[in-house]
C-alpha cells in the first residue's frame, strides 16, 4: 500500500493542519514521551545489587524486576496500537502517560520485590500505550514532505535514547540513590503530558469492522512465548522445559496468529500478507538485525568497560555514549541521504558501516590496547546503525495506509524488541561460550574450586582472583585473555549476520525511490509504492 492514498484516519474535530511551529511541538513531545519509555528499559541495569540487597531477594528475581517491563511491553505493543488507532492516538497518549508515570512514582517507593514486580509490569502496560502512539503521531500529523525528518528523530530517540537513559541513571545511583532512578520518568511524563495536552491533535480510524479480539489475545500469547524463551533461555538454559515449552507456545501461536489474520482478512489485526511487500518484509528485517546486533554489543561492552579495563558502572555507561551520539545525529540525517540515493541505498550503506564496525572491534581489540582499540569500531556502528534505521521505520509505517498507523508503529516497536531480545540472547551466548572455551586452558595450575568459579565469567573469576595468592595476576589476565577471545567470535557472528543482511536488502529491500523531504524540495516525488 502506498502512503499516496487518502489517509481515512480523520483528525477529531478537524481543524487546520498544525503550522511549523506546531509541528516541533508536536515532535518534541512525543520524543519526550518515547525517551521516558526508552530510558526505563535498560535504566534499571544499572541498581541490580542495590535491589538485591533492600528487598533481600535473589538475583533472578531481579532479573524479573528488569525483564518483566519489556516482556509486557512486546506483548502488548501490537493489540494496544489497534486500541489506539480505534479510540483516539492523543486520548490514548495521555491515558498511557498517566499509568506510566503512576506506576512509576510506585516503583520508586516499593518496600518489597512484589510490589516493584507489580509497579513494572504496570509501567510496561503503560509504555505499550504510549508508544506505538508517539510513531502513529508523526506519521498521521507530519506532511510527507517533512515526515522523514520527524521519523529520523524519533528513531535516533529510540536508537539512542536507551544508552542515554543508562547514562542518566548511573549517574542518578552515583550521586544520589537507585530509587532516584524513577525520577527521571516522572519528570519526563509530567512534560510530555503537558505538551500533549496542549499541542497533540488527535485522529483515530473510522471503521466498520469489530475489533479482532482473537488476533490480539493470540498475538500477546504468541509475543510473551517468544520473548519469555529469548529471556530465560541464556539464564535457565535452552533445553529446560520452562524454555522448551514457552518456545512451543510461542511458536504455535504465533502460527495461529498468521493463520488466523489470514482468514479474517480484511477486519484482521495485521494483514500479514503485506509482509510480501518489499518495504515492510525489509523494514521489519533490518530492524530485527540492527537493534539485535546494537543490544547484543552492549551486553558484551559493559562487561569489558567493567571487567577488563575496571571501570566503573558510570565510566562504562560514558564509554557507550559517543556511539549513541553518532547513532542519534546520523538517524537526522539519514533522510537528506535517502532524498539524494534513495532508501535502499542509504540503508545498505548504513549496513555495511555497521558490519565494518563489527569488524574493526573483532580485529583490535585487546586487554592492552584499551578503550581506543575499539572506539573506531563504536562510531561505524553507530553511524551505520543510525543510517539503516530511519529509511526501515520509514519503510514500515508507509506501506499500511494511514488509519492503521497504530499497528504499523505497533509493527515496527515489536520488531525492535524482539531483535533486542535475540541479539542480547545470541551474542552473550557466543561470549559466554567462547570465554569458557578459552579460560579452561589456562586453568589447570588454579585450585579447583576457584578455577569452576572463574569459568563462569569474568566478573566472577575477577572476584575470586585475590583468593587464589600467587596466581591472581596470572587468573585475572587469563580471565581478561579469554574474555577478548569470547568477544571475537561474537563480533565475527554479528559480522556474519550483517553480510546476510546486506545481501538481502541489496537484493530485494523496499524500491530505491526518494523520499522528499522540506530542505529537499527539488528532489523529485516521494516514497513509492512498496
């Protein structure tokens, strides 16, 4: 489907179409509203101890308190952008801002784990409000001619937004105190609220078909199965039955999901057989890939940042930020290009450049060259990820037409979350499995007990290390040996994946037309049809 159609998703009310100054308004409260779910995501990484400690609870139930939030997030994306498109994108936003900010303020106070449980899935029903709503503004509000410069920022918000939220919190933990951490939210939410009163219009479909109740219930089973087993797998192992049976769910439903869509047509939750568009088969691919290679790098840097080099959790957090800076700039810029080559290109360019930084960081890294041995291979990821990722959002949100711009956002936030789920699974394998692999070598004149602990990673061999007297030095240089070596053969894999990636979009990504955009006014007609 073509964005040229006419939209059928009404403005409520009507109205005069929102000025310049009306439309960074609009962008800069829904940037806000996205940058407070983005930030809540990977905010709590940084006060796992802390946690542990005050509520005196094991580090799995941690880990819950972190994933829960995402895992309600994924699940409802899809069914909640539908609800959205029906009911109004604005009343909508400040529904879901309001639970957000709430469940937050919650968290922030919780005397026991189950209430922070509680006060984080709320928070995660919340985020799946808020943002499918946030794309589904922009691209139902911003005249196509400036569309592509409002999805680039909010893409490199979505991109970045994440490690500047960790930057944000680490900082909140150092200086003040992990419960702080929910602050930044609050504030957040009361601004985005504000604006969005204030400047958001609204708009919502018109449509004569019920709401597919059986297509969201089975879409939520399918998304929580997947993502469930992407999550413990790593932690319980892949062969437990709690992650053998939660795969076969998901799988399952997932199929029925497509079976389903397929036969209720054209009141379906998604017509599923768009995805043999190029625009919106490519778009969720890319995407899949790069948010999966861009959360699986971070699980790998903050380990070195720490482990390796002895950072600490604020140091590492700063190490992180001059990719996300390139990510956030070039995502702003990935629009000009593609007005100039073409969306295809701009994203087999971004690809490649991701791939080369993969690269470059497998190639020279090393305990003794330090941070400037893999900061080259940071700012080409960076810069490639920000140039792949606003011509594949662009991709997606164009090829359904403008009264399903919920679920299309919805599309596009899923497909992130589960790439961020698969990277972070697939490459903290791969580590994990190759620093073992390498450490057991250097092993044998380490006494037994400390040797079976610093085998299960370098953190824990780096704890053990003073233990074990005249062999500490020579553990903890094995221990950060064999953690460069893990994170070769991870690197190497997120190479592999890129190259499939940049042969399939090469070949069949969505059409090389231009997108015009408003300092481009010569470039000639807009997005094609996918």
């Amino acid at each position: 489907m073509s964005t040229n159609q006419p939209a059928q998703a009404a403005a409520v009310g009507g109205g005069a179409a929102p000025d310049a100054r009306q439309l960074r308004t609009i962008l800069i409260a829904v940037s806000i509203a996205l940058m407070a779910v983005i930030a809540s995501v990977s905010g709590l990484n940084v006060a796992q101890t802390h946690m542990a400690v005050e509520f005196g609870s094991s580090q799995n139930t941690v880990l819950w308190i972190i994933n829960i939030y995402t895992l309600a997030l994924a699940a409802l994306l899809l069914p909640l952008g539908a609800v959205g498109d029906r009911l109004g994108r604005k009343p909508m936003l400040i529904t879901g801002l309001g639970l957000f900010g709430a469940a937050s303020v919650v968290a922030g106070l919780a005397s026991t784990a189950e209430v922070m449980l509680a006060a984080r899935v709320a928070s995660g029903i919340g985020a799946a409000m808020i943002m499918p709503v946030t794309l589904a503004v922009i691209t139902s509000t911003f005249p196509e001619e400036q569309r592509g410069k409002a999805i680039g920022v909010w893409t490199g918000v979505a991109g970045g937004g994440g490690i500047l939220g960790m930057f944000l919190s680490a900082l909140l933990v150092d200086v003040a105190d992990w419960r702080w951490l929910f602050v930044l939210p609050v504030v957040l939410v009361a601004v985005a609220m504000a604006m969005t009163l204030n400047s958001v219009p609204n708009s919502r479909e018109r449509s004569a078909h019920s709401f597919d109740t059986v297509g969201a219930l089975v879409s939520t089973i399918a998304v929580v199965g997947l993502i469930f087993a992407l999550q413990e797998g790593p932690e319980r192992r892949w062969t437990a039955p709690a992650t053998l049976i939660s795969l076969a769910v998901g799988l399952l439903a997932a199929i029925g999901f497509v079976a389903w869509e397929l036969h209720r047509r054209d009141a379906s939750l998604l017509d599923v057989r768009l995805f043999r568009e190029r625009g919106l088969a490519g778009g969720s691919i890319t995407l899949l890939v790069v948010f999966g290679v861009q959360a699986g790098i971070a699980v790998v840097l903050f380990p070195f940042f720490q482990a390796v080099l002895g950072w600490s959790g604020l140091l590492s957090t700063v190490a992180l930020m001059p990719m996300a800076v390139m990510m956030m700039m070039t995502s702003g810029l990935a629009p000009r290009l593609a007005a100039r080559i073409g969306a295809r290109s701009t994203m087999t360019v971004g690809i490649a450049l991701a791939g080369a930084g993969l690269a470059l960081m497998a190639l020279f890294v090393s305990v003794d060259g330090g941070y400037l041995s893999i900061l080259p291979g940071m700012l080409a990821m960076g810069i490639g990820m920000g140039l792949s990722m606003t011509p594949s959002t662009e991709a997606i949100t164009s090829s359904l037409p403008q009264e399903k711009q919920g679920v299309a956002s919805a599309l596009n936030d899923v497909t992130r979350e589960f790439g961020t789920a698969f990277g972070v699974a697939l490459l903290g394998a791969l580590l994990s499995a190759g620093y073992r692999n390498a450490i057991s070598n250097d092993l044998d004149s380490i006494p037994k007990g400390a040797a079976n602990t610093a085998r299960e990673g370098i953190a824990n061999a780096v704890e053990v290390a003073p233990s074990t007297g005249s062999h500490t030095q020579d553990l903890l240089y094995a221990a950060r040996q064999s953690f460069v070596d893990g994170w070769q053969q991870a690197m190497w894999a997120g190479v592999a994946v890129m190259g499939a990636l940049f042969v399939c979009i090469a070949l069949r990504g969505p059409k090389n037309a231009t997108f015009a955009t408003a300092d481009d006014a010569e470039v000639p007609e807009t997005v094609a049809s996918r």
